[in-house]
C-alpha cells in the first residue's frame, strides 16, 4: 500500500482531518474500556444476570482479541480503510443492539458484535498513522492517540456514573451512535488509499479453533459451580474440549501457511516470556476494572460516578509512567524496568487486597492508581524488548501476538476472577445487594488479582536481558506500547 506523503503533524495539517477521525475512532474503543464497568450495578438491577456479567468484559474482549490476525490479514488484502468503517459499522450495531438489550444473555451476545467491531477499529487506526506519517513524525502522532487513553479514563466512567445515576444505562452505548458516524464519516472523507494487490492466505480455519477453544474454556470457568458441578460430567467436557480445540489449533498452526499464531512467536524465549508478561498485565487490569466499582458500590453505596473515577486512577497511572517508560529501560535495560513496574503492581494489588475488608474510596482509588503506575513500566518495555528483537517483516505479527496475549489474558482473567466471586454469592439470595457479601466476594478477588501479579513476576524474571541500545535504530515507536489496549501493529 502506497500513501501520499504530506508537510506537518496536527490538526491544521493536511493530515489533520485524519489524524482527528483516527482519535474518534480510537475514543470508541477507549471509552468502552471504562464506561461499563461503572453502569454494571445499574444494568443487573434492570435485567437481572449479576452471576453472569463478568460475561459482559470476557464475551467482548474475547471476540476482540480473536479477529485481530484476521482484520491485519484482510487489511493487506484489501486496505486498511475498507476493514476499519467494517469496524466502526460492527460497534455501531453492537452498541444499538446492546442499548435496547432486554436480557443479560442478549446484552452478551451484542457485546460480542461490539467486540468483533473493535478488533478492527483499535489496530487499524495504529496501523494507518504507521502508514501515513514517517518514524520521525510517529511519535508525536502517537501522542496524540495516546491522550484519547488519558482522556477517556476520565470521561468514561464519569458517563458510565452519569447514566446509571439516572437511571439510563441504556445511553453507554447510545452515545456511540454519533461518535461512529462521525469517525465513519470523516475517514470515508478525508482518508484516500492506493492498494498493491497482492495474494494472502488468511487463517480461518485457525482463527475459528481458537475462538471455539477460548470460548470452552472460559465458558467452564465462569459457569463452573454455577450451571453445573466443577466435577460434573459437563464440566469436564467443556474443559476437555476446549484442550482438544486447542490441540487441533497448535497441529493446524504448524502446517498453516500464513498461520495466526507463527509457532516461532513462542518458541523465542523472549517473544514467550513477554507474551506471558502480557497476558498477566491484562489479567490484573480487566480484574480490577470489573469488580472496582462493583466493589465500592455494592459495600459503600457510593455513587456510580465516583466509583468510576477511583476506577480511573488506574487508567490514569499507566499513561503516566508508560510515557516515561523510555528513559528507565533506555538507562538500566528493559527486564529491570520490568521488573520495577511488577514491583509497583504487587504493592498496588496487595493493598488493594489487604485493605478490601474495610472500604474506602480514596484508598481503592489510591491503590488502583499505584497499579496503573506499575502496568505502564511493566507493559511498554516488554513489548519493546520483543520488537526490538526481530527485523520489520516480522515485527508486525509480534506486535499483534503480544497485545493479542493482552487481551486473552483479560478475557481469562475475568473468567477466573468472575468464578471466584461467583463461589461466594451462590447460595446467598440476594447476597449480590449485601454488603457484607459484596466486600468478601471482592476481597477474595482483589487476592486473586494479587496472585496474577505475583505470577507475572516470575515471567519478568525469565525474560531474558536484551540490548535496549538496539530500539534507537529498530524503528519502533514506544508510543504504541503506551496505550492500555489491542492493537496488531504500528504499521
């Protein structure tokens, strides 16, 4: 794919206009991170389905991660424009479908659409600021859609409170109506592509066993002691199952021509343990997310809007100290800095954790935003570190392989912790409005939450030590690595 190149960076450039619709498209994606976790109180009380709304994060971020390799295939098929108005088509549909939801099983099911629109819109809008602006012009466009990140940690569960504060919690979706338009409209308009045809095999067959493998897997966690025994027969088939589909994944893998997951991503040490390193940073961030604002709102009575903003301390904390990641691995090396930001990240959840029996809103928000500082040291050099350490033709799909590991690991994470709040509340009617209740169910999981993060530790120290001094010349940008999402490449 060809672009024409043209003067400046900002808003009154001739780029300009798209660097705007690529902010608007990210901010959909941004903003949903955050918006529902606030609104979930207000949605159980409507609807009903409190045991399975863990569902609502794990069902979309799932069929978020899923088709990213596949939307990146497509993309060099057919251009990246085509795949990111399907994107914002998909989470416009989503989010009206989602917004007149008359059950909790719908409101999942339309999450998923949202997720699948999502996939398309979060990587594609990275991947063409990587086409359209040069290496040295990257980094202050980065910036740019990295600010969407901060400003939406704070607009987000700020709506989110506002809307189940009134009683509308159907208008978190609803406001994504004009938003996707308007990105729509703005790149139909202002952004122009030549493609170079050239042949792709994209890996359907792959993709699909790994979704169907997820699927099972985090099926049985979330429904295990719930639906059915942890012993039952069903209970072991859906695992079983989901380990066979996985199996089949990795044989298919290794003959596939242009596989979604290349066999080599994991058997390079350093492209395994910061796949690893991924997975856990995305366990602990969702696992906060969800249950924070449950927490505070269930155990102190506290208003959405202010259960969101001490939700977005977190989201606050990782931008901080993912912009000034640089300066530490660039001095000490990339594993040290890692290995400060997981330390921060163990003494953030552990506070969390250990102060859960006695409820207060400043410090939860303290704590979370301890974590975000922690997240954004461990997250930006691990995924430098694996970029650096392979050539441009094969950057790309280590890009998607690490922030696909991101998103699995919040799927799972959510899952799991979703089935330990879950072992709490059965058999208590009414225990979901309990305070008492709701304080040991999110205890139980802030530990959980503290476990992934002890676990991530011994990723980092597996990591292997790399030269940083190899960045500077690498081409890569840390900006990318700077935002708390999905994404497939920087293009």
């Amino acid at each position: 794919m060809t672009t024409t190149p043209a003067e400046g960076v900002g808003f009154r450039s001739k780029r300009g206009p798209i660097l705007i619709s690529l902010m608007l498209s990210t901010g959909l994606v941004a903003i949903d991170s955050t918006i529902v976790a606030t609104a979930v109180p207000s949605i159980v009380h409507d609807i009903g389905g409190f045991v399975s709304f863990p569902w609502l994060f794990s069902a979309y971020l799932l069929a978020q991660a899923v088709s990213v390799p596949v939307y990146a295939k497509l993309s060099d098929v057919v251009g990246r424009k085509p795949i990111i108005l399907i994107g914002i088509g998909l989470f416009l549909l989503g989010s009206i479908l989602c917004g007149v939801a008359w059950s909790m099983p719908a409101l999942i099911a339309f999450r998923v659409l949202q997720g699948l629109g999502a996939g398309a819109v979060q990587p594609m809008a990275i991947t063409i600021a990587g086409d359209i602006y040069s290496l040295t012009e990257r980094a202050k466009v980065q910036g740019y859609l990295a600010s969407v990140w901060a400003v939406s940690s704070v607009v987000g569960p700020t709506l989110g409170g506002v809307f189940s504060a009134l009683g509308m919690w159907r208008g978190i979706f609803l406001v994504n109506i004009p938003l996707c338009l308007l990105a729509g409209w703005m790149l139909s308009r202002t952004f122009h592509e030549n493609v170079e045809r050239a042949r792709h095999r994209v890996d359907y067959l792959g993709a699909g066993l790994l979704t169907g493998s997820l699927t099972l897997i985090i099926l049985g966690a979330l429904e295990g002691g719930q639906a059915w025994g942890w012993t039952s027969a069903i209970s072991v088939a859906v695992f079983a199952g989901g380990a066979l589909l996985f199996a089949v994944f990795i044989l298919v893998e290794r003959r596939a021509a242009e596989p979604v997951l290349p066999p080599w991503v994991v058997s390079r040490r350093l492209l395994a343990t910061t796949a690893l390193i991924s997975f856990g940073v995305g366990a602990v961030m969702l696992g906060l997310t969800s249950y924070v604002p449950t927490f505070l709102e269930g155990a102190l009575s506290t208003s959405p809007i202010l259960a969101g903003l001490a939700l977005a301390a977190l989201t606050i904390g990782w931008p901080i100290s993912a912009s000034q990641s640089g300066r530490f691995y660039l001095r000490m090396g990339f594993r040290k800095t890692a290995m400060i930001g997981i330390t921060i990240t163990v003494i953030g959840t552990a506070v969390l954790a250990l102060t859960a029996s006695a409820p207060n809103v400043l410090l939860a928000a303290a704590s979370c935003f301890i974590v975000g500082l922690g997240l954004g040291l461990v997250a930006t050099p691990s995924l430098i570190a694996a970029q650096s350490s392979v050539d441009w033709n094969e950057r790309g799909v280590v890009t998607g392989t690490n922030l696909f590991a991101r998103s699995i690991g919040s799927s799972i994470g959510v899952a799991v912790f979703g089935a330990v709040a879950n072992a709490i509340y059965a058999g208590t009617p009414g225990s979901n409005t309990d305070p008492h209740t709701v304080v040991s169910a999110s205890g139980a999981v802030f530990v959980a939450v503290l476990a992934a993060a002890v676990l991530t530790v011994v990723a980092v120290i597996a990591m292997p030590a790399t030269d940083n001094k190899t960045t500077a010349s690498s081409g890569i940008d840390p900006a990318v690595a700077a935002e708390p999402s999905t994404a497939a490449s920087d293009g």
